[in-house]
C-alpha cells in the first residue's frame, strides 16, 4: 500500500512517481481514501518540480481507471475525430467545425464541459438552443454520431472522475498552472471519451491560461506526448486570445454567429480558425486526405449548404430546434460608440469576457444560472479602423442598468491608438 | 476577508503574506473556516518559496492570537526562564537542567511535548515517574513555579491551537522541513507559554530534523530573530545528535541518568550539555552573572547536593515519587557484546532511537501505548575503545524476543573501526 506523504516528499524533493504509485494513489483518491489535503500538497510539489514525460502518462492513464471509457471506435466501425479548445472567451469554434466536418462525411464526436469565469463552456451554449438534449447516455451519443454524423454532449459523471475531484481541488488551491497537470487532465478526458485522432486548440494570450507562445508550445508538446503515448493522432494548434474570437461573447449570440459561419457569413478571425480546425481533422480522419484537401472540402461544404444541412440534422437529433429565430434575444441591445477616431490596437478578451459575465452570460460561481440571451457583439476588433461616432460594440442586456455597467467595462476594453497595430494571424503555430 | 487561494498563488509566485493577512487566516483555520487542503498548498509553496523574517514573526504572532497565553512574568513577579529542543535520541536535558537551575534560585517553567516516532517526549519521561502530573491548571502552574521553584507541564489544549493543526497537517503533507514553519511553530508555543528568556537547544545531525550544521545555523538564526521581534532573550545552542545524547534511551531509564547527572554522576557528554544549557540559563535570568558564573553555580549546585533537593522538591509538587526506586524496571536485560575490537567510529541516533521504539519506548501513531521501563543503555558512545566480548550497549525489554530483535537493529548502530574517529564536542556552536 503507497504512503501518500512518501510520494509527496519525494516528488517535493524532485524524485520520480512509478505508474503503480500513481495508479493506486488515483484510485484511492477516487475512493475518497486519501484526503485533498494530500494531493493539494503533492500538486503544488508538481508546480514547483514537474512531472516527466513518463509521469504525466501514467497519472493519465491513473485517472482514465477511476472511471468508464467509451470506445467509439468499435461502436461505429471506423475512425472518430475530436476537438479540444483549452478554452477562450467567445469560442464556439467546435459549433462550427462539427457540422462542416460531419458533411465532409467524418464522424465528430466530442464530449464537452461548461464555464466558469470569462470563459464560457461550450455546453452553456447549446443549451441557448430550445430543446436541445446535452446529456445523453453512452447508447444515444453513439447512435447520434452514427445518424446524424455528429454529437456534442456533456462528459457523463463517471468519466475520469478523479479528474473531476482533482480539478475542483487544483481551482482552489492555486496549482492550476502546470502544463503536466493540464496535458493530463485534458487528455485523460480525451482519451476516455473514445476519439482516435483529436486536434486540439491551445489559446494563447491574455483571454487564455497559457500567456506566451512559450507557455502554449510546452503545453502543445505534454499534450502531443500524451497522445503518442496512449497511439491517438494529436494535432496542437496555437491561436491568438488576446482579443475575443469573433465577434459574438454570449451563449445565443455565439450560436448566431456559428450557424452566420456554417453558412459562409462569419467573422474573417473565426472563420480562419474554423477551417483551420476542420482541414486538420479531416487529414486525421480516415479520408486518407491531406490538410489542403481537407480545407478545399470543408470550403465546398460551407459554400453547398451542406455544412448548414449537417448542422440542421446535428441540432435536430439531440433534440434543439434548428432555426435561428428560436433562439432568445436579449431586451436591451444598446451600441457602443467610440469617442475618438483610430485603429483599435487592443481588445482585452479578459475584459470582454468579464463584462458578458457581469451581463449573466457566464457563472461567477458553480450555481449561478445563466441568461443564454445576454452578451457583447464585438464590432470592432484588432486593427479595424473606427470614427469617432462609430459603434465600437454591441450590447446585449437584461436590463438598461446593466447595460450601463457593460458599457463601461467594454470602453475599458479597447484602446483606440493612430496608427494600426502589428498584425496577428489567429492561428500563430501548428504542432503535430 | 481573506481568499486563501489568492495567498496561496501569491507565496507560489514568490511573493509576501501581509500580518493581517496571516492573522485572518489562522484565526479562520483554528476555526475550521479555512479547509486542511489548502493551508497544506500553501505550506507546500512557503517550503518551495519561504517566508521573510517580517512574515515568519507575522506567522507566529497569528498563531499566538488562536488560543490562550500565559504571563508568568507578571504572575510570579520576576523572570521566568525555558528551556527548549528541537528534539534528538536520549534527549533528557530539561529533566536535569530545571532543578539545577531552581536550586540556583532561578524560576524554570517550561511547557512540553509528548514523542513521536524514533525521538521520545520530555512528557512521556515524566510518566515514569509514579504518580507525576503532567496536567496542571495554568494556577497550578504558577503555584508550582513559585513553590517549587519550577515545573515542566503539558502544554493545554488552548496553547496556541492553530499550531496543533498545522503541524499535524504538515507532519503528512511532507511540510516539516522548512525553517520559517518549525522557528514559528516552536517561538509560538514559547512565547505564549510567557517565558521571558528561552535557551534553545537546536539538534544537528543523524537524528535531528537538522541534518548539517548550516541547517541548524539557519534554523537558529529564524529563532533569533522571532526572539527579538518579540522582545525575548533568547540563545541558541547547536548541539550534537550524530549518536544519541548521554547512555540512556527510553523513559525510566532516563529518568535515571537525569537523576544521575543532577547528583553529578551522569555521562560526560550529557553533563557537557546541562551545564552549557544552565550557565546560559543562568546568564539570561535575573541574576546578573554571566555564562562563566553561571557555569560555576551549577556545578556548585550539582556538588553540594542542592540540585537533588530541587529535583525531589519538582517531582514531589507535580504529584510524583521522586525516589529512583519508585521507577518501573524492564523484566529483561540483555547485554550487546562487540563482535571485533576497536574503537567506536559512529553509533546512528536513528537507529538506538528506532530499536528503543520497537521495544515499546516510544508510539510510532498517536494512539500507542508506551512502556515506560523499556529501552537501551549505550555503554560505549562515538571515540571509545571496545574489546571483542566487551559490551557495547544493555538492552531492557518486555520480553526475550523484544530483546533478540533489538539487540539485531543496535548492532548495526555501532560500526567497529581500528582507529578512533576525530573528536566532535557534543556543543557544536552558540548563538544569540
């Protein structure tokens, strides 16, 4: 039987964890066997020490055994693909590409969280959608990706539920930030959650844990590791969130601007990021495709309605109603305006999420409940010219007064300078 | 009100706890406000990132403020001085230094603690004795003191509460070795115990906490300086814990060599120790001497029989038989012969102390029961000659196999070498 505080004095003292350790340490905490307090411990030893390559996989591997795997593969008899953003304000990125890659006639499967904080989950906002169905059992998600090409779901209590209880406990104890524990945790899920090939989407910037292309890339190579280690193909994208994705920060107003970009009509950033995302998931998939290809597609579905048909189909089975007008509308919409002319060189995406959380867009705390009509349109973003005048945003607001509040926190949100920032592509680096 | 997790981030991230900030959140923690979990990260991140002096001092003074102090200065009307250690193999020191420093007419009180593991408790000693009272109100406290001229009593309860739990969670979160914790831990118990001058006795090696000199240094130099803050003389001795201190192991057996040493018949190493604890002692008191005088007055102490009284007038006021007859005696003894001739070159402190546990000396949980007559007598210490068939040490024990497997563990404490080992002076280095 492991000694808990063997382990952390070790790992504090910079020595190695073996897998058989971390296995039996997962699973007893699992079993509420070994206290938090330990493993409060012992995770800030691992911010302060690390973990090694061969650590990381096997405290993977450990919080995978405390709880079901799905194995998609054998259910649908061919290679599923999956996304994974590390999380931004304004990404509903995985609303896009799902569809556009299941009309491009590959199997997208993906399990889902929620928000918490400037971040909003992806879960919140297909909820914005009447009627649509996010838990389903193992049964209805693999028959959803099997009729309609595609489900998005929420994770089921029982998938690494160490993960769970750890993540709640890194939340409040400050060991949050350690690529190790990060590449694990989402790994784990990943892994767990049945996909063969998954393309992962690492934010970067102010909006986003990691802060610097630096941090980005060590956490991209823990994840590439991970996935090599437990054979799933792993592409890691590096994408700009130092300002928010697209326009739309808010559940209904990011179903919008998913179903505008489905159909062609998106925002330039987002729908870079898009095709991006969906030309290399089609060249993991088993089309036998490369990523060139894999845009050339994903353009044509977009362009042939058959994107939007697919997303139509995917909305339907889990229940929701399609049409766009079903989805709520905010009372209050108010503009903007900017008090003088320029170019727009900074848009806080911290800032802007903050103010949609202030809305009611997002959860303050794990029971706060959620107005899916309320949020920001971001007219204006990096390098867009404005006149004084002009609208610099959007409003969407339960209540004048708080679209007062917002209104002040969005104009804190944009500096207005004369001359035009560096540009910044949305997708600043691929790993694989 | 304080967010733990944001100080927890802070001291992660190198920063300073303000006093107020620390003062909070003790106060919560002694109440169960502040969950184990995250006071044991932020022990983790202080061990990676440690706390300045200003901060050390802010920790103590935090702790102090959970629970009751005492004023003895007030009480009794004069200066009261303590003694401490940090803990060794065989420590028996204070035992023999209070009732050589009340026979010099000099008020000893002194507030303990009870052993766990390979190091035994001044409290456990006493409860060799027949009938001695560790418990006494804080006016029997005071009454004793003035009466008796000194006391050595178990700390109560409410003796700074917030240490008891911190240093139970520390002890298995692998949280212990850090200066700044064990310099507040102890200076708050000293300093609410309401001794005005405290002499320490900080243990340096094999059997200490301190494995290198450098370590006990800079563990000393944190006690100093909470001293001063606090307006506290006090002084630090470094001494010797390669082997363990004196012959005698165990609870009755060292209860005997105090008595012994207090007579003037004790070993020489330890009679070494209590007078460089009394001539300091003596020195901070309000006698006005300094540490050569002091040294001069126990010896006198010693020799005209005074300390002896002192010791039975002590042990008589807390209840207890002073007479060395009244002690429990072990149904076996059992002498460890050398196998070779030599001299002997080191005899490990942890493993006497380890063998005397298993014996039954000492608890290896909370919860064990200690038999108070068991234990190991070390006949020869670090420089003395040994002939082949000589006895190295005397094994007292409950039971004849007891014995067998202590005497296996013992004679691997002693290595035989053909020639003597460099002399070590059981006081290594005094600070104040």
């Amino acid at each position: 039987m492991i000694r808990p505080a063997e382990l952390i004095e070790r790992k504090r003292d910079g020595g190695e964890l073996a897998p058989e350790e971390l296995n039996e340490l997962m699973l007893a905490y699992a079993r509420d066997e070994v206290p938090d307090y330990q493993l409060a411990a012992l995770c800030m030893a691992i911010y302060f020490r690390g973990l090694n390559s061969a650590e990381t996989y096997a405290l993977t591997e450990a919080m995978i055994a405390t709880g079901d795997t799905v194995d998609l593969h054998s259910a649908l008899g061919r290679k599923v693909v999956d996304k994974h953003s590390t999380g931004g304000v304004g990404d509903k990125t995985s609303i896009a590409v799902g569809p556009i890659v299941a009309a491009c006639g590959v199997p997208f499967a993906k399990m889902s969280g929620r928000g918490l904080g400037h971040t909003g989950g992806t879960l919140d906002k297909l909820e914005s959608i009447p009627g649509f169905r996010v838990e389903l059992s193992t049964d209805e998600f693999v028959a959803q990706v099997r009729d309609a090409g595609m489900a998005i779901i929420g994770a089921s209590a029982n998938l690494v539920p160490a993960d769970k209880k750890l993540y709640a406990l890194r939340d409040v104890t400050a060991t949050v930030d350690n690529y190790s524990l990060i590449a694990a945790s989402i790994m784990s899920k990943k892994i767990a959650g049945g996909a063969d090939a998954i393309v992962i989407d690492a934010k970067v910037g102010d909006g986003a844990f990691m802060k610097s292309l630096d941090d980005a890339r060590a956490l991209a190579e823990a994840m590439l590791d991970l996935g090599a280690r437990a054979r799933r193909e792993v592409v890691c994208l590096l994408t700009d969130m130092d300002q928010p994705l697209g326009s739309a920060v808010g559940n209904a107003l990011e179903i919008r601007e998913a179903i505008a970009t489905v159909k062609g009509e998106g925002p330039a950033d987002f729908l870079e990021l898009v095709l991006a995302a969906c030309s290399r998931l089609l060249a993991v998939s088993d089309l036998g495709i490369d990523e060139y290809e894999g845009r050339a597609r994903a353009m044509q579905a977009i362009a042939d309605g058959s994107a939007f048909t697919a997303y139509e189909r995917w909305i339907d089975g889990q229940g929701g109603d399609p049409a766009e007008d079903a989805l709520p509308s905010a009372p209050v919409v108010r503009e903007l305006l900017s008090e003088r002319s320029g170019y727009v060189s900074a848009l806080g995406a911290v800032a802007v999420g903050q103010a949609a959380l202030h809305l009611g867009a997002g959860r303050r705390t794990k029971d706060d409940l959620i107005d899916h009509a309320v949020g920001v349109l971001c007219l204006r973003k990096r390098g867009d010219r404005v006149a004084a005048g002009e609208p610099l945003a959007e409003i969407h607001a339960a209540t004048d007064a708080a679209a007062d509040e917002a209104a002040q926190e969005l104009a804190a949100a944009f500096t207005i300078a004369d001359e035009p920032p560096p540009q910044r592509p949305v997708v600043l680096d691929v790993l694989s």
